[in-house]
C-alpha cells in the first residue's frame, strides 16, 4: 500500500518525502480544502484587520471566469490601432503591473508561433536615464501606444515616466497625444482621473479585488498579452482548466504548495528556478510572487532566479529546485541534481497557453505554502519603506538642498565604498572581501543594481554571482533597482535576516530631467538607491553600497573587486 506522497509527488522530491507527509497531516488537520474553497480568510492570519484585507484579496480565484470583457474590450482596442498604423506598445508599470507582461512578451516571442495581428511590447520598469533612452531609440513614437500601468494609480516611477513620454508623444502629435496612451488601473485613482483629464484613448478598470502579484489574469495581463498577439479566449480558457474546479488536496497548485511548505520546513529556503530558454522569463514573476508572498514576520522562501550553473558541490543544502521545462534542455542537469541529493520538482510547459495555467498553479501554490509557514500571503508591509525614505530626500532636492550621504570607507577617483567595518584598510578589495567573509550556512548574498538593465550588465553580474558562490557556497540573487523593490524588496526587509546585500549605483552618464518636477531621473534612481540602503540597515541587514563614478562600472572588473 502507498501512502498519498508515494503515489502523487514525482519522485524528484523523495527527498522530501516525510516533510511532505507532514505538511499533509497538517492541511488535513486545519479542514485545508473544505476551508480554502470557502475562502475562508483566517487560512492565511488571525489578525481582525488583515482577515478584512484579505477578503478583498482573493478575486485571483474568479480571474479566468470573469476576464472576457476585458479581452474583448482588448481585442477591439488592437484593431482599433492596426487600423491607425500603430507599430509597437510599451508597458509603463511596476512589479505586478510588468512582470507578467513581461512573461506574455517574451513567451510567444521564444515559442517561435506565427503572429498575425499584434504590437512589438516592450516593457519599462526603470528610471534608470539611459535604459529609459535605449528603449526610446527602439521604438517610433509616433507608431507606439504607452500602456500606463498601475494598480494604486500613484506609483512614483509610473507617474514619471508617463510625464516624461508624455511630453515626447506630444512633440510629434501636439493635438492627438492622448491616443497614443490607455491606462489600466483599479477604479476611481489618481490614474483613471488623469486618463480622463488628459484624454487618453482607453482606461480599463482592473478588479480591485485581486492583488497587484496575484493579476496575471486580470486587465494588467490580459490587456498587454492580447496587444502582444494572444487569443485571450485561449489563455482564459486554459486557466478554467485548473480554476474552474473546486480545490483538492490532489490539486497541482496544492501539490507544488506542499513541497515548497515541506522544502521551507527541512531548512531549504532558497527556491532555485532552473528554466529553459523558451520558460525563462517566467521565473521574475515567481520570484515577486514567492518572495513578496512569504517575506514577512521573520520568515520567507527566497527565489534564486537565472543563476549561472554551478559545479555540483557549488549547491548548498538550503535549496528546492524547480525544473521549468519547456523542451528539456536541463534534463541531464536535473538527474544529476537529484543525484546530488538535491530535491527538485519539475512544471512542463510545452506549449504557449500552458502558460495561463502555470500562473494559476504558482498563485495556488504561493498561498498554500504561505499557509504552512504561517504568513499571510496577501499583504506587503514593509514594501513602502524604501519608497518612503526616497520620497523624502526627493524632497529635499526639488528644494534645493544637498541629501546627507555618510562618509564613505573608502574611495578612488572610480569607486566609494558605503557601509560599516570593524577594521581599516587600505583598499576595496580588502573591505570587500571582509563583508562577503560574514556570510555563514544558510545565508545569501542579493547584488541590488541601481543601473541599467541591459545585455552587457547582466553578462557582468552574473559572472559575479558565479564567482561569489564558487567562493562561499552560498546562493546568489540579482535584481535591477528599482524593479526588485517591487518583488524581492519585501522579502530583504520583513523576511529572515540571512542575506549579505551589496547595492550598486552610479553617476549616469546623461541627465534625463522628469517634466514638471524640477528633478532628474538621474536624482530618483539615485535617491531609490539610497532609500533601498536605508531600509536595510533599519532593519539591521548587513549592507554594502558601492557607488561607480561616471563609466567606471563598464571598466571595472567587478571579480577582481572581489578576490576572496
């Protein structure tokens, strides 16, 4: 006779067998399915207030059965711009409002299927200068729509970056330029008054109900997936193959749920995603997912995303690998993790529309783990606190004042190092190497890069990333600021004080000025890395800020900084 984890966990993760029995029990014993298909709020917290956040929570459930106006009111909008001679769509958004966006771009673009009626989608997440000036140099303004994307309607980098392309739109089509722009936000913001006021030429109101992770399925997805060239119907339908049944304990979303509960309570918390190529951008959005979901109260499952391989004995015993196959590039790789004693779980995803499914699962699966951890998996609260210190010192420059930055450590003509030190020494190598020595079993080292986004940074970085784990063992992250703010960033504050985070800015090169604000992008992104530092050390993480001066980053060979 086998028991339920013999017979429906692939034996990837036999690993993990008693803890997923465990976790099991423990479902069973709170009435799991009977309470979760309910929705019943104190699943997830026993806290009055937040029982009454939740509530309004949990619309991601309802996503796929009530998304068809919203495709149709999409699918007319792209006929409606063909028609016009419109070329190409950006998505202007943050966080939840981007990163599916991004997924829907890049998976029917990799899946190599024939598109017949579509926009080029592009996304910006970044108030980087020159990464908002590359994707200006792609793009024919006059042919682009700008998809203003934001669920509060106030996002500061949204706000800006609207201001700012805005004022480009209108300087090739002074009279039209609100057809060039739709918005997509919940009812009644700041950013469904100005689509009015500016006369923008649609304004789609997202459910309010469902949270900014959680709208894959929703108008924040669905708009831009429908401009990039998807049958709505399709991913809607294809989602109702999971969604529209009541949940089981057998559910595939519980299923991965319970292994990533089991893999939390066996001391392995570093949920590794390993993707093939075709795959590979749905690992940003699970990685805002998992970690903005779970990162609180002292606890949290960290996502390592797009790590370079590593040599077997270069993976440390804290982690759950999950195998995103789409054509099986990895699967030598896995057997011979699994040989290595690494648990890992395996999502196939060989066609296009298994995407929409794929997001349900993880939805599925992140509120379930968050349950066996005991968080709730619906609020974010220590998000704001980056964004609050930056808005202060923004403050201070639009008045003409100078922000206050502490002495650095040490410093060249190229590079300042920020941050404490029991010791003195007489080079960057030196304070650098000390910092990275702190880290221990268990812990994790986050490279937060305040820079742009682009080919040759992330080649630079990720070489970095190999050569600090050949080194310590330990797993390393990356994420572009002030992008990761609205992912990671939760999880680096409110979750367990385990990661060593090196933050990165620079001087840019070129001054972008934000219209009507009396400041630069230059001084934003700049006052994002300083408030991200901020955060941290209020929380007693142990930081690093290492600040580039003009066109040094690109000279300077970051694993000689770090010789270890």
């Amino acid at each position: 006779m086998t028991t339920q984890t013999e017979s429906t966990y692939p034996a990837g993760v036999n690993l993990l067998a008693k803890a997923i029995q465990s976790q099991l029990e423990k479902l069973k014993e709170i009435n799991f399915v009977e309470r979760f298909n309910q929705r019943d709020v104190t699943l997830w917290t026993e806290n009055k207030d937040d029982q009454e956040e939740v509530a309004h929570r949990l619309g991601w459930l309802d996503a796929a059965e009530n998304g068809g106006q919203t495709v149709k009111e999409a699918e007319k909008l792209l006929k409606e711009v063909l028609s016009e001679g419109f070329t190409h769509a950006v998505v202007i958004g943050m966080g939840g409002s981007s990163l599916a966006p991004e997924v829907y771009s890049q998976f029917i673009t990799t899946h190599g299927e024939e598109q017949k009626n579509y926009l080029v989608l592009s996304i910006l997440d970044s108030t980087s200068p020159e990464q908002i000036l590359s994707l200006q140099k792609r793009i024919p303004i006059d042919k682009t729509l700008f998809i203003v994307s934001s669920k509060s309607g106030t996002t500061v980098e949204v706000k800006t970056l609207f201001a700012y392309f805005w004022e480009q739109v209108s300087q090739v089509d002074a009279k039209g330029a609100g057809k060039h722009f739709i918005a997509i936000s919940d009812p009644n913001t700041q950013l469904q008054k100005l689509a009015v006021e500016k006369g923008f030429r649609k304004a789609f109101e997202a459910d309010p109900n469902v949270g900014g992770r959680y709208s894959a399925l929703i108008a924040f997805g669905l708009v831009p997936a429908v401009l990039a060239g998807y049958d709505g119907e399709k991913l809607l339908k294809q989602s109702l193959s999971l969604s529209s049944m009541p949940i089981s304990i057998n559910d595939a979303g519980v299923q991965l749920g319970v292994v990533l509960g089991a893999a939390y309570a066996s001391g392995r918390d570093k949920l590794t995603l390993l993707a093939d190529a075709p795959v590979e951008s749905m690992g940003s959005w699970i990685e805002q997912l998992v970690a903005e979901s779970s990162g609180k109260e002292g606890k949290g499952i960290l996502p390592v995303d797009v790590e370079p391989l590593l040599s077997m004995e270069d993976y440390s015993t804290d982690r759950l690998i999950v195998y995103l196959r789409a054509d099986g590039h990895f699967d030598e790789r896995v057997s011979e993790l699994t040989a290595s004693n690494q648990p890992v779980f395996t999502c196939r995803m060989p066609e296009l529309y298994d995407l929409a499914a794929e997001f349900y699962r993880w939805e599925v699966a992140t509120s379930v783990a968050c349950i066996l951890m005991g968080v709730n998996a619906f609020n974010q609260p220590n998000v704001q606190e980056s964004k609050d210190i930056a808005k202060q010192m923004l403050g201070v420059l639009k008045a003409g004042d100078d922000l206050e930055i502490t002495e650095p450590l040490w410093q060249d003509e190229t590079l300042a190092l920020y941050g404490e030190s029991a010791h003195k020494h007489v080079s960057a190598q030196a304070y650098l190497k000390d910092f990275i020595l702190q880290g221990k079993s268990g812990d994790y080292i986050a490279l937060n890069a305040f820079i742009e986004r682009n080919e040759d940074n992330e080649i630079k970085l990720e070489e970095l990333r190999k050569s600090l784990t050949r080194a310590t063992h330990l797993p390393t992250t990356l994420g572009f600021g002030p992008r990761f703010l609205h992912s990671t960033g939760q999880l680096h504050k409110g979750g367990e004080n385990n990661g060593l985070y090196i933050v990165i800015s620079q001087d840019e090169a070129q001054t972008l000025d934000i219209p009507g604000e009396g400041i630069s992008f230059n001084n934003l992104i700049f006052a994002q890395a300083l408030g991200d530092t901020q955060a941290l050390e209020s929380h007693n993480r142990r930081v690093m800020r290492m600040h580039f001066a003009i066109n040094s980053f690109n000279k300077t060979q970051l694993t000689d900084l770090f010789r270890l």
